[in-house]
C-alpha cells in the first residue's frame, strides 16, 4: 500500500512538473505597435520588385503575421 502511495504522488509530481515547464517554455506574444509608415513603404517596395521574397517576410513580420494568424497586440 505505501508502494502504492509513492507512485502515485510521484507521477502526480511529474504530471504537473511538465505541464508548467510547458506553459512556462511558450513563446511570448506580446507585439510592438506596428508602424504604418514603415508598412505604407515595404508595401510600395514590395509593388515596385514583387519577386522579392526577403521584402515579403519584412512586411508579415512587420504587420505581426504569423502562420497562426495575426498576432494580437496590447
């Protein structure tokens, strides 16, 4: 029976350890405000060269795109 008692306290102890070392390890999704006027000329870069696949990745992480969606701001 006390066999019994440590297993389950210790997995008890495990479970909660990794489920807070997973909150903990997740990224922060706090933005910056984004600048339109930094927007407004990637945006004319991107019409003037639109094969520019560099300019592009500028403009989704200014605008705080994300594969995920649009990242919210504060």
């Amino acid at each position: 029976m006390k066999r019994i008692k440590i297993f389950s306290y210790s997995l008890l102890f495990v479970i909660f350890t990794a489920f807070n070392l997973q909150a903990i390890a997740q990224p922060s999704t706090e933005k910056a405000a984004v600048d339109p006027e930094e927007l407004s000329n990637l945006r004319k870069e991107i019409e003037k060269n639109p094969a520019d696949l560099d300019l592009h990745e500028k403009y989704l992480k200014a605008s705080g795109f994300t594969k995920w969606g649009v990242a919210r701001r504060s």
